[in-house]
C-alpha cells in the first residue's frame, strides 16, 4: 500500500489501524461523558427548580443586562 508516495508494509498499516480504533474508542467514552454530565446538569437544574418552588423562593429577576468588555 502506498499512502503519500510512501509504501507502508503490513506493521506500519496495523499500526495506523490501531490508531484510528483508538481514535474511534476515545471519541465514544468522550461522548458518553459529555452525555453524563449533561444529564446530571439537568437533574440538578430540576432538583434545584422543585426544591426552590417547594420552600417558595422566587427566582432572581435579571437585572439589567451587562455591557461593554468587563460587564
């Protein structure tokens, strides 16, 4: 197999198809955290949603919004 004007042999090629299995696993656990942390995000958003409506908090008003460079 030639790959850029080079001709790899069958150790270079195995070589180059663990890297991209590598690069594949990598790319799915990311994933799969990333899934994780946004779901606890949420369920603490809503905790935190129903705990506040149960002890009858009302959310904060924004108040007007920040400008310039350093708010």
């Amino acid at each position: 197999m030639t790959l850029f004007g080079t001709t790899l042999d069958g150790q270079q090629i195995a070589g180059l198809v663990g890297l991209l299995a590598v690069l594949a696993f990598w790319l799915f656990a990311y994933r799969g955290e990333r899934s994780a942390i946004q779901s606890f995000r949420s369920w603490e958003a809503a905790r935190k949603a129903r705990k506040d409506a149960e002890d009858g908090v009302k959310p904060d008003e924004p108040s007007r919004p920040k400008t310039g460079p350093w708010g």
